[in-house]
C-alpha cells in the first residue's frame, strides 16, 4: 500500500509473487533473514522495495538461502567489499558513459564510512 506521500505503508507482507515470507517466519536456528526484516523496518518507495524483493529472490535462488544473521561470516567485512565494489561500478559507469553520476560523492562519503568499521 503507498501512503499520500508515495512512501510504502507496508503491512508486513510482500506483494510480488514467489516474494520473501514476513520476516518473523524467515527465522531458523541459524539466525534470522534479513531482507524481509529490513522491507518491513524501513520505509522506502514501491519501485525500490520491488527491485530489492527481486534482488532478494535473485540470492534465493541461487544460493538456495537468503542471507541470515549469524551465518559465520564477517559482515562487516563484506560490507566493506560491496560498498567499495559499488564504488568502482560507479566510476566504470561514469569512464563509459562520459558522464559523471550524481551520487558518487555520497557513495564515495559512504566509503569512508563503511572503511572505519
């Protein structure tokens, strides 16, 4: 459901076929998922929370699990690995196209950041 404002008022329940479970189900003794308790935590616009459904799924079903909490990785460190590799996407998109992307100072802000954990 979109509220007024274009932001999604959710009601804890994915609307896309095959979409994750709410994530109180997605829980095992091995953590809990986390797109589905990050869709229902945060508000975001419908054209973002589906293509992060569907970035979700896409990990399903390649993997055959959604990322967990408590999977014996070192998130932090992952996350320092995605962001910089977004990082250097961003740049290839910019050397490609000759132009320069709007967000890349927040993402480059964004970096630094994610550098101190």
């Amino acid at each position: 459901m979109t509220t007024d404002d274009g932001m999604t008022a959710d009601d804890g329940m994915t609307s896309t076929p095959g979409a994750m479970r709410r994530h109180s189900a997605a829980q095992s003794s091995h953590g809990d998922a986390v797109a589905p308790h990050m869709l229902d935590e945060y508000e975001m616009t419908d054209s973002l929370r589906e293509a992060l459904e569907i970035r979700a799924e896409d990990g399903l079903q390649a993997y055959g699990t959604m990322l967990m909490t408590h999977n014996g990785r070192d998130a932090p460190r992952d996350l320092r690995g995605e962001v910089f590799d977004a990082l250097f996407y961003a740049h290839q998109v910019e050397m490609e196209t000759g132009q320069s992307l709007p967000f890349f100072g927040t993402l480059l802000a964004l970096c630094e950041e994610v550098n101190k954990l």
